[in-house]
C-alpha cells in the first residue's frame, strides 16, 4: 500500500511509503502501525488534527481502507 505525506509529516517520513499489508484495515490502525515503525513521528501522526485522504476523500480513522488503496495524510495548514 502507497502511504503519501505532506508537510511537516514528509519532513519526518518522507514523502512516500510502502506498506505491505496482508488484510484490509483502518486508518486509526494504520496511523498505529506507521508511528510504531517510526516512533519519533508518532507525535505528529497522532495528532488529531492530521486528516487522512483515501480516492480524493478526506476520511475518519474507522475508514477501512482496502490493501490497493493509496492514502495521504496531511497536516494542519496555517495561513497568514
């Protein structure tokens, strides 16, 4: 599964990330699963404020995401 992030979680992760998954899951189990490979983002990617994005779609993290999905996590964005 592709794993995208944008802002300050791309500065922490990358840009991009490969996850191989053997089931469907949720996006609140996929934030777990990415902070516990990556224990100094867990901060930032369990902040409630970062929204998950699967097809287009900003999603809650009961949204269960197929393995085929592509999913994007963005930050909050400040304006000024």
């Amino acid at each position: 599964m592709k794993i995208r992030f944008h802002g300050r979680l791309a500065d922490a992760l990358g840009r991009e990330l490969d996850i191989d998954l053997q089931a469907p899951c949720t996006i609140g189990r996929l934030r777990q699963r990415i902070a516990a490979s990556f224990p100094l983002a867990a901060g930032l990617l369990g902040d409630h404020r970062v929204r998950a994005c699967v097809r287009d779609r900003l999603v809650a993290d009961d949204h269960r995401v197929a393995i085929s999905d592509a999913v994007e996590f963005l930050p909050p964005v400040s304006g000024g």
